[in-house]
C-alpha cells in the first residue's frame, strides 16, 4: 500500500469515528425525548485492493466506514405524570397516528404517547396528527374499521332499561313469625327480602326502584317490583305502585325450577309510557338450565350476588379512564360507563426497519414489513399503561464511554494521517 492509500485509509477512518459521533450526539440531545430510541452505528471495513498473492493475507484494507444507524428498541423506563391521555406501552408495538407531517399525508406510528383532546374532541399528538383505533356506537360495540379515536364533545342518547338481572339467594327457612300475605300498600313488612335496584327511563332519567320477594311456602316465592307512585303518571307521591310482578319456584336442592313475569309495565311521568322490562332471575330448570347459576334457594341469609340494568342516562362525556387493553371508557354526566373506542397498537416484524420522519415518528418501509395492527395485550403487542410516558432509553453513561472512544479513535487516525505525510516528506527529500 503506497504513502498516499495510508493518507486516504486514515482520512475514512477519520469520517467514521466523525459520524459515530454524530449519532452519540443525537443520543446525547434526546435523552429528554418521550419514545426515543438510542442509536448505535455500525462500523464495517472497507476492502481496497489485492496485492499480489493468493491468499487472505493479500488482501490490503481501504479503511472503515459506517455501514449504518441502528435503532435499539430496547424498553425505555416509564414515568408517571397522573395525565389521563399521557399513553405508555409496556411492552412491543407502536401508537397509530394519521396526519400531515412534512406535507406528507399518511399513516405513522409512534412510542411517544403525549395525547391531547384536541377542539373537535379527538386524540391528537402535540404535531396535530390524530390517534387511531377502534370506535364504538351507541350501544359501546366496537368497530372493526380503523380511524379516529373521538373521546369528547359528544353527546349520546338516553337507552331505557329493557332488562333488569338479579343473581340472588332466598332464604329457604321459615320466617319466626310468619311474614303476613303481600300487601302492596305495605311492601317493607310484608315481604321477606327486598333489593333496591333503578330502572331508566326514555328520556334518561334514573328512577330508584325496590325488588319485593314474598315466600308463599312450599317453594314458591312471589315478587313485585315498586317504585315511588309521583313518578308515574297518574301515581301519588310518597306511595309505592307496583310496575311489574312474577313468581319464582324452587326444586328441593335450592334451585331454580320455573321463573315467570305476570306483568311489567312502568309509565313514568314525560317519558314513553308502557315501558316494558325484563326481570332474568337466571335460566331455570325448566328452560334447560341448571338452576343454580343465578338465583337459589337454600338454608342462608338472603343476599344479592349481582344486579345491573342495561339503561343508560346518555349525556355529554365528563370524563374518561384508558385500560390495559386500551379500551377508553367514558364516564357520563348522569354517572353512567360506556365504551368509547379501543386505541391500536401495531407491531412490526422488524422495528429497525422503520424509517425516521422526525417528530417522534416513524413510517413504514419495505424492510419493517406490513404493520400488524391489533388490540394491545394480544398477538405480541404491549399493554397501554395510562397516566405515563416512556422515556428514552439512552443511558447518559454509555454514551460518555462512547464519546471517549470515537475521540480517541479520531485521533489515532489523524496520527495515521500525520505520520503519512512525514514519510510522504522524507521521500521528497531524496532527490536532494
């Protein structure tokens, strides 16, 4: 190798310890960055010419260069800011966002989860580009189709309670003294165990409302189901009006034989009259179940296992909670729960081939692959962990170690330079 190769082998040398030093500066720069991920470049040797010879030996060197900046999607470590749209993933995958970034319209994903309702009630990103996920309807059933994840600014309608479900047990012993015979002017003392409950109505207002049970004996229990008469038209405040009433039957192991609904018609004052609900006690004997998976009868205090309605106030969103799985709740001005939306979460088979288009984001390449677009928590894909950010996972210690090598290994190579030229002078001289 001439005086002049050595020259140019150390000036490579020389441009790849100046570019791995740009990539520990860029580390070094976004240790604060949400969702960044630490870079490492990649150092190769440069093959520059076959001198005479076979063997491996023969082969002179052209130097370095850098070959590449690799991403490392190591986890970086969580921090909690008790922001409610402040969105972590623990775990793989990416957050889908849509928007414009560098006149570019499109699909990029991120690990920086810095959300924000934005004037229209969307999830946005600090950029302005908009979170992605599954939408739900009125009912809270999700979509199958991606797009924009609304979270506010909504109202939904009122959905009056069709069915009421009672999971409960009856005591099956005697009452000491016997309980009098059903007197509905009476309900408190003439029944033996009763359950407060409330039905909603169409217009969305909640009506509290009491579950009388009467044991008649030999197994059989009636019941009645009251509320206060001033909110049904034609009712007088202050006295209970019956709205719907069945019976019960037991078998002699406790459970449920037959369970039927005489009548269930509720008019409440401005609201659709002739409500009808259905009261499931849990699937009886006689319809093919087993009769002890909802209400029984055996030798214990009477208790309710589990009661809910499926009516809802509707409303304006007043608040909302993000799970796990990334399901947003909406908790509404009446106080009710409903799904929102899911939140997706992509995954790629390679992460280092995504291409960096700034602003914490990335796009898809041909060396990524297709993005695998789920739920979080299943398929691979991380949790959503609420209320927290990610940081990044450059560690400041590293990268000062780092730092020491390139600017040594910078030297070494400006040495080889120097050295080039004296020998490069020396042989000038020797036509003196």
């Amino acid at each position: 190798m001439s005086i002049i190769s050595s020259m140019t082998v150390g000036a490579s040398g020389l441009r790849a310890e100046s570019d791995a030093m740009t990539a520990t500066s860029d580390n070094i720069a976004n240790v604060s960055t949400y969702g960044f991920k630490r870079e490492r470049a990649v150092f190769e040797d440069v093959l520059g010419r076959s001198v005479m010879g076979s063997s491996a030996l023969a082969q002179a060197g052209g130097g370095s260069r850098i070959s590449q900046i690799q991403e490392m999607w190591t986890q970086g470590a969580l921090v909690t800011t008790g922001n409610p749209t402040d969105l972590a993933l623990s775990g793989d995958g990416l957050f889908i966002e849509r928007g414009t970034v560098n006149g570019a319209q499109g699909q990029y994903y991120s690990r920086n989860g810095q959300f924000q309702v934005d004037h229209d009630g969307y999830l946005v990103s600090p950029e302005g580009l908009r979170l992605q996920g599954y939408t739900a309807d009125t009912s809270g059933n999700m979509s199958t189709q991606l797009g924009d994840l609304r979270v506010d600014g909504m109202t939904l309608p009122a959905t009056p309670t069709t069915t009421m479900t009672l999971h409960a047990n009856l005591d099956a012993r005697p009452a000491t003294p016997a309980t009098p015979a059903w007197d509905p002017a009476n309900p408190s003392t003439t029944s033996d165990y009763s359950s407060p409950t409330r039905i909603v109505d169409s217009l969305g207002a909640s009506h509290d409302a009491t579950i009388y049970f009467h044991n008649d004996g030999g197994g059989n229990w009636t019941w009645h189901a009251m509320v206060d008469g001033g909110e049904l038209t034609g009712g007088t405040a202050g006295v209970p009006t019956e709205g719907a009433s069945g019976a019960l039957s037991f078998n002699t192991d406790g459970s449920l034989q037959t369970s039927t609904t005489t009548t269930s018609s509720f008019d409440f004052v401005g609201a659709a009259t002739g409500q009808t609900v259905a009261f499931d006690f849990g699937t009886p004997a006689s319809a093919g179940g087993t009769g002890l998976g909802g209400t029984t009868q055996l030798a214990q205090a009477s208790g309710v296992a589990s009661l809910s309605q499926n009516g809802f106030g509707g409303g304006a969103v007043a608040g909302m909670q993000i799970e796990q799985d990334g399901t947003i709740t909406g908790v509404f001005g009446s106080g009710d729960r409903r799904a929102l939306g899911q939140i997706a979460v992509a995954r790629f088979t390679s992460d280092t081939g995504l291409a960096r288009t700034g602003q914490n984001l990335w796009s898809e390449t041909k060396g990524s692959g297709q993005p695998l677009v789920g739920m979080a928590g299943t398929g691979g894909r991380g949790s959503v962990v609420a209320g927290s950010l990610e940081s990044s996972n450059v560690d400041l210690g590293t990268e000062f170690v780092d730092l020491i090598a390139f600017q040594r290994g910078f030297s070494a190579n400006s040495k080889v330079i120097t050295t080039a030229d004296e020998m490069y002078q020396e042989l000038v001289q020797l036509k003196r």
